[in-house]
C-alpha cells in the first residue's frame, strides 16, 4: 500500500529501529526491494534520487513506484531521495510521490530554513511528508547524492530553531558517515547522535548508510535514526557478484543481480531490526 513516511518514522523513532530507504534506478531494483518488503511483511522507503534522472525519469519513477506500491499490502513511501530544486520536487509530489527530500543542506543556515519551509508549505497540502537536511554528509564517489562535497557536522542547536521554523517531518544529520563506499569504517559521532535524538520529536535520517559497518549500522538503528539510506552497498554488491560468478548471458545476469538485491535488503533490515508497523 502507497502510504506517507511519517507513521512508518515515528513508530520506528517509538520502537527504537530504523526502517532502509533503498534507491532504485530502475524496474528490477525495485522489483527486487519489494519482493522482500513483501515476503518479510515490513515497511519501506522506495526512493528515488533526482541525481538518476538520465537513468530513469521521474515519470517513469513514479509510475514503477505507485504501481508496485499498490500491489502489495505492506507500507510503502514513494520518496524523492535528494531534491535539489523546488520545481522538481513540487512535479514528484504532482505525480504521486508521498515523500520528498529537499537538499538545501549546502547553502547557509537560514537560506535553508526558507527553501525548506517552501517544500513544507506545498508538500503537506497533498498529505506528503519533508525531509530536509542540516549540517552536510559528504559525498566520495559517485553516489545519489549529486555533488562530491565535505562533510559538515550537524550543531544540536541548530536543530531545534530549524524544526520549529520550517516544520519538517524528518531530519538527515551528519554524524560522521560518507555517501558511497568508504576506504575504511567511518568514526560515527554517537554521543551527538543521542543528544540529537533526546532533545527532538522529529524522526532522525541516516545518509550514507553503505559500508558504514553492521555494528555501527546497528546502533544508529537503535539509538536514534528512524530512517537509514542505503544505495551503494547495492550496486556494489551486484558488480561483484557479477564478477565472481560471471553469468553466462545477459537473462542470468540479470536473475544473478535482482538475487544480490534482495539479498542485501534482508540483510540489512535484520541490521536496522526494522519491525512491522501497527
Ligand atoms: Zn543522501
């Protein structure tokens, strides 16, 4: 079912786990994530970064997205993942998206706050939840995220001046992780995690979420973050696959690879001890 993200992220935030928003590029990414949403019977976040628009369009992530939303009775958000303007965020939401993120996170603190109050304003007369993003989670390779950038930490008391001035949904904070795959298991701020996560109702988002380690993973999960993105440890883990058992055509290629997909959501919902939502 085609739902919004806030119930599924303030009983993760209640319940202490956190729910994957997985970046699909095309049919069989998709596919694949929900087959496994389906068979476990839990939620998921089925997002889609504007970064991808040469891969597939936003049309045609729309209608892949409700489609199999729809045909399966466990929640499902069709997000935009990494918004970078507003007239492509307010086109997702007039083609059925339930969720958006706006990434206003690189310009200044208060340039931020307005951008997102816009989305805000627009986003929640349809019912569609915002994500917005404070401080910076860089970007070392290519990733959803579209440009290759620093990191900036998010400051606990920027958060709550930012919460009550724009009246987002959800938070992406910077506590340490990268977008991409990593050269090494990246240091996770968790004391600035939990005062994060004490001091807001709002629920709490993880970008970067790929080869950051099952255990670091796991205690964001249970500490805090609601929502966790995870997109490079697919592809990744599907272009070695492809190496190691090297398919031979194109038909078991592609089997090959919607295997690893589905293999990677279960393992990480059993990392974010995502939980179905009542
Ligand atoms: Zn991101």
């Amino acid at each position: 079912m085609l739902v919004n993200a806030k119930k599924i992220l303030l009983y993760a935030k209640k319940e202490n786990f956190a729910v994957p928003a997985t970046n699909f590029i095309d049919l069989d990414t998709a596919r694949s994530y929900v087959t496994v949403a389906q068979q476990r019977g839990l939620p998921l976040i089925l997002a889609y970064a504007q970064s991808h628009n040469k891969l597939i369009s936003l049309e045609e992530a729309a209608l892949i997205g409700k489609f199999l939303a729809k045909k399966n009775d466990v929640p499902i958000v069709l997000h935009l993942d990494h918004g970078e303007d507003t007239d492509f965020i307010f086109q997702a939401i007039d083609l059925g998206f339930t969720s958006v993120m706006i990434d206003a996170s690189s310009a200044p603190f208060q340039e931020n706050i307005a951008t997102t109050k816009k989305v805000v304003d627009y986003a929640h007369q349809y019912d569609v939840t915002v994500e917005a993003e404070l401080g910076h989670v860089d970007s070392n390779d290519f990733s959803e995220s579209p440009t290759v950038t620093d990191s900036i930490y998010t400051e606990v008391e920027d958060v709550l001046e930012f919460v009550d001035k724009t009246n987002v949904d959800s938070l992406a904070i910077s506590i340490g992780t990268a977008h991409g795959i990593y050269k090494g298991t990246p240091q996770i701020h968790f004391d600035r995690l939990e005062e994060i996560d004490r001091m807001t109702k709002v629920p709490l988002v993880l970008h970067g979420g790929s080869s950051s380690g099952d255990t670091n993973l796991n205690r964001c999960a249970t500490h805090g973050i609601s929502k966790v993105n995870i997109f490079s440890d697919f592809i990744h883990e599907a272009f070695s696959v492809i190496h190691k058992k090297e398919p031979e055509d194109y038909l078991e290629l592609k089997t090959l690879v919607n295997q690893t997909m589905e293999e990677v959501l279960n393992h990480y919902y059993d990392v974010f001890e995502t939980k179905s939502i009542k």
